[in-house]
C-alpha cells in the first residue's frame, strides 16, 4: 500500500501558504496580508462530514453510539495534530515571533488548525469537489482508524459518565466552561462538571468539547472506573 501521508497537490499553491499562515504572522509581517482561520473553519466542517460517511460505510454494523465516540477519537486535536506532523506541516507553518518561541511547530493546537486548514484551502483548490478531498484523506483515516477503534471505550467518557450518574444520583451529569486562558494560537479552555451539585471533575482542552470530555475522564479517574494517566 501506497504512503498516504503524502500532501496534495495544489493547483494554486498561494492556498496553501495561506493555510500554513498563523495570524501571529500576519501581526509582524508586511509580506503576508492573509491568515488560515476561515479555512480552518472550513476544513473543521469537511473533516466532520467525510470522517462520519468514512466511519458509516466501513463498519456497516456498528451502531451510532459507538461511531460518535469514534468519529471524535479521528478528528480530535491530538489525532489531527499527528496527521499534521506526519505530513511536515510544521516545517511549513508561518508563525510570528511570539508563536515560534513558544514551541509552535510542537504544538497540538496549532498543528491540528493547520491540518485542519489544509483541507479547507484544498477543498477550494479543487473546484469544491468533496470527491478529490475524500480521495486523498480516506487514507489517512484508514491508516488509524483500526488503533482507534481499540481504544474506543476509552474515548467516550462522556457518555460513561452520564451512565454512572444515571445509575447512581439519578441525574445527568452538568458540565460548565469555567475559564479560558492564553493567546489566540494557544488557547485553552477549562472545565467542570458536577453531578446532583457536587463537582467531581476538571479538565482542558482547545475547544470547549475537549475539556469537557477531560473533565469526564477525570471524573471517571477519582470514582476508580478508569485507570488514572
């Protein structure tokens, strides 16, 4: 089987340098007037679509509450991030002072945008042709999907803990976004969640959804149903 940590090819490689400029460039360069979040934004949005009909043709059997979790797992920050070094990005990525002292090319955050924006800027290369896109990520998809789906019960912890409040308190599980800290190309967002008014989790991530589902997993860790980090 072929590499597919390959990039694509761009007819129009000014997409791509765009997708690989982080705004903390665009503050301290003249030679740059356009940074990659609208493609991002994009991206995000074909990445969610082609990852859930990669996940819902190739395990025909498999019910919804468990391609949820998986479908997560595949275009989560830290799953992104690593496409993204599989691919250089990180050799590729223009970033201000500020970002590259900060270890930048290291970062999830900033990786998985950059993945992210990728798709985005080729998805337009293409004309729009979400079948050119779907030919070129599926593979990468394929090439992790299988590690994935052994750490699947792991990944929903949401889900895990709704079942335990459920059993246990009669009550779901409410989850609040208690802070957010950092720069734009390092933000983080912090977490709580309580159940029947008692807190019994924290966690963070870049999105509010990670740190949700942190905050989950660290409640599953303090009531011993899974294993601590």
């Amino acid at each position: 089987m072929s590499d597919p940590f390959k990039l694509p090819n761009f007819q129009n490689p000014d997409l791509f340098q765009q997708a690989m400029t982080h705004r903390s460039y665009i503050n301290e360069s003249s030679d740059a007037q356009l940074h990659n979040e609208r493609l991002e934004f994009l991206g995000d949005a074909v990445l969610n679509f082609l990852s859930g009909e990669y996940l819902y043709k190739h395990f025909a059997t498999k019910p919804e509450g468990e391609l949820t979790p998986l479908r997560s797992a595949l275009v989560d920050e830290q799953q992104l991030a690593q496409f993204a070094l599989f691919l250089g990005l990180n050799q590729h990525l223009k970033l201000g002072r500020g970002a590259e002292k900060d270890g930048g090319r290291r970062n999830a955050n900033l990786l998985s945008s950059a993945f992210e924006a990728m798709i985005g800027a080729y998805f337009l290369d293409t004309g729009s042709d979400i079948n050119l896109v779907r030919v070129y990520v599926e593979p990468l998809f394929a090439a992790v999907v299988d590690t994935l789906v052994l750490t699947a019960s792991t990944v929903n912890f949401k889900s895990r803990l709704q079942q335990w409040a459920l059993a246990h308190q009669r009550e779901n599980p409410q989850y609040m976004i208690t802070g957010q800290t950092g720069p734009d190309h390092a933000r983080e967002f912090t977490a709580e969640v309580y159940v029947a008014g008692i807190k019994y989790g924290t966690g963070q991530g870049r999105r509010k959804q990670d740190a949700e589902k942190n905050a989950a997993r660290a409640a599953l860790q303090a009531l011993g149903l899974i294993d601590s980090d």
